[in-house]
C-alpha cells in the first residue's frame, strides 16, 4: 500500500500579553509512518467486516495542532482512496510528551464525516465514479406549486429545521433566488435527492435519501461527500 505522508508543522506566534515563547511542534517522521498504518488497517479491517471491496489502496496522512496555551496536541489521520473518493479521519487526544516519545495512542475514527463518494467538481463530477448517475432535476423559485416533501427537504437545509420558516422568503434568499434539484443514483441503486442552491457566488446544498428528509450527503463549495 502506497502511503502518503504529510507532516504538519504548526508555528505558533508569540502572545505577549501571556509572555508565551515561539514553539515549534513537529509530529517525528518514524511515529507518522506508524499513525499512518494504524489508521490504513483500522479501515481496512472496518470494511471487510462490511463486505466491502476497495476500488483503490488506501493512503494517509498524519498531522498534529498544538496551542501552547492549551494542555495537549489533537492528532489527525486522513484516510482516502482516490478512484470513489472514500475519506475518513482518525484522531485523538494526546500530550506532547506522548508525541515525541512516539506512544501511540486509540485512534477514533470520525463517522459523521466520513465520505463513501466523493468529488470536488459539483454533482456532475461524481458521474466520474463507476456505477454513479446525475440527472438534473427542476429549478424552484418562490411562488412554485411544490410538495409537502420538497417544503420539508428544503426548509431542513436552508432555514436550518425550522419549518415556521417563510418558504419564499427562504427561496429568495439565495443568490439566483431558486433552489435548484436534481438525482444521484448510486451504483448499488438507491438514488439521492439534491437540494441546492448559490450563496456567495459558492454553490452548496444536501443530498437526501429518496423520499425522506434525511440527509445523506453535502455540497460544500462544489465538493461533494456522499456518507455511508
């Protein structure tokens, strides 16, 4: 397996109110390597116990952040695989006596960010994956005769679950004052409804299982993560 090593180096200015010094917390390169495998066989082992195939190796990174003013370091181990866009991270609390002696401590993975699809070019992108379909749906604007559904789906993302909400006020809010939809089909079948619109010239939106209002993936600024 082909890993990629990042290490992350945190400078941290001087505060002199505090009379705090210049520090330099650097994660050795022998620990990374180790963090790095742990985090690749953790998720490996995760997804044969799921039946799952990888299209791709995984590969990782390590890093840390360190606030000298704060007890502790955060360490992070990204995991991805790069032909369907699997990532997920690692982490966990430890001190920085702990990261120059290297002791390795319990990863946790993140779940609720982890991606099982992902793209950085938009919902089109995704058709990238083998087995992914996008087909673009109606554009909703203020004053549309929409169902119970759709009202619901959007004033969950767009007025953040409170269905009080003005649904056209909403509407109107984003830049092109229309909510644009559309349909991702994933290669085991299920399909997803999108939700999305332009904010600051940056689109971003929700994809929702069919039929529900619960979401299953995000669109951040035209990268797209499909959750498990």
């Amino acid at each position: 397996m082909k890993k990629t090593l990042l290490v992350l180096t945190l400078t941290l200015a001087a505060s002199a109110s505090f009379g705090e010094t210049l520090r330099n917390v650097k994660l050795p390169k022998a620990c990374a390597a180790q963090l790095e495998t742990l985090a690749i066989n953790a998720e490996a082992k995760r997804m044969k116990a799921d039946g799952e195939v990888l299209a791709g190796p995984l590969e990782a990174s390590a890093g840390i952040s360190y606030w000298p003013a704060k007890e502790g370091v955060s360490l992070s181990v990204r995991v991805e695989e790069g032909i369907e866009g699997r990532t997920v991270s690692y982490s966990a609390k430890v001190s920085k006596d702990d990261i120059e002696a290297c002791r390795i401590p319990t990863l946790k993975r993140n779940d609720a960010g982890a991606c099982r699809y992902s793209r950085h070019e938009g919902p089109e992108s995704m058709t990238e994956i083998a087995g992914i379909t996008w087909k673009n749906g109606k554009d909703i604007k203020a004053g549309d005769r929409i169902s119970a559904l759709e009202k619901e789906q959007i004033l969950s993302y767009f007025a953040e679950g409170d269905m009080s909400a003005d649904l056209n006020d909403v509407i109107n809010a984003t830049d092109d004052k229309e909510i644009n939809t559309g349909t991702l089909t994933l290669p085991d079948g299920r399909q997803l409804t999108y939700m999305g619109a332009y904010g600051g010239d940056n689109p971003h939106g929700v994809f929702y299982q069919e039929g529900t209002a619960q979401a299953q993936g995000s669109n951040g600024d035209g990268s797209i993560c499909i959750g498990y």
